[in-house]
C-alpha cells in the first residue's frame, strides 16, 4: 500500500493508534483526539485486508481458517471477534452521515454537562467524571474511552498474534 507522512503499512496505522491512545488517555474530553482514534481504529481493517489479507493466503488460513476469503469473510471475522468493532464503525460512518432513522446500535453521543462545577443530577450518573459516552439504547451507555480501549488491545492482540500482519 502506498502510504504517506510515514503510514505505509498497517503496522504504521497502529503505531498511530498507540499514539492516538497516549492522547485520549489524558484526556477523555479531547474530542479531536477521541474521533482521530476511532478512525484509526476503524480504517485498521481495511488497511489490513487490503494491504496484508488479500492476496495472502497462508495469512487467510492462520487468521480466518481458510483461504481465499473476501472481504465481506474478513469484516464477520473482525465484527465476531471485536464485540465493540460495530460501535467504531456506526460512530465513525455518523460522525459524517449519521441518521437515527437508520437501523443502528447507537442512539446518541453524550457529554456530561456541567452547572457551576456540578455534574447535574441525572438517571445516568455513570456519565460522572467527563469524556464522552455513547447511549446504546434501552439503558445501555458506553464510554468512548473504554470502546477505544477494547478495540485497540483487539488490535493490538491480533498483531502480536500474527507478525505477518505488520
């Protein structure tokens, strides 16, 4: 794949991924920080079929389990094994074209609002301590950092698992 400003490889987008996390992880609320890890970790799977999968498929069989998969085998794949891949994908499409009319998991992205230095009073006290949270519906609330977090040591665990993805 030919890359730019140093990312070539799907190696280099994790890279940036790490990076993206050191930021995130200091600060929840940097929304710049939170939407730039997203999409890194969101455009990690094309960049690792297209780049790597694709046209390998001795790395198709350690991987998926078999050869000569497409990329529709490689998308299950990663939504079966990443439990939060989906979120990433429904925030970032939305983030550009996001429609509640649509069948989506995602219900709406909140940030706690606060009232002279007091978090307001609301059913979701988990929202208590800043950053974003996204409303998964029927009572379900996920903050964006803990999504961040599994998706990236998903990542991460799965370079770590096959070098050759590098």
């Amino acid at each position: 794949m030919l890359g730019a400003l140093d990312l070539a490889k799907p190696g280099d987008l994790l890279s940036k991924l790490d990076y993206e996390m050191t930021i995130v992880r200091a600060d929840p609320t940097n929304s710049y920080a939170l939407i730039n890890a997203l999409r890194d970790a969101y455009h990690l799977r094309q960049w690792i079929w297209h780049d790597r999968l694709k046209n390998n498929p001795g790395l198709q069989v350690r991987i998926l389990g078999s050869a000569g998969e497409t990329d529709c085998a490689w998308n299950a794949w990663v939504n079966a094994h990443s439990t939060n891949f989906k979120i990433v994908r429904e925030i970032c499409n939305g983030s550009k074209h996001f429609n509640l009319t649509q069948a989506t998991q995602v219900q709406a992205a909140i940030r706690p609002v606060l009232d002279r230095g007091f978090t307001l009073d609301s059913p979701m006290d988990v929202l208590d301590g800043g950053g974003f949270f996204i409303d998964l519906g029927a009572g379900k609330i996920l903050s964006v950092l803990t999504l961040l977090e599994s998706t990236h040591a998903f990542w991460k665990h799965l370079f770590l698992s096959h070098p050759g993805l590098n």
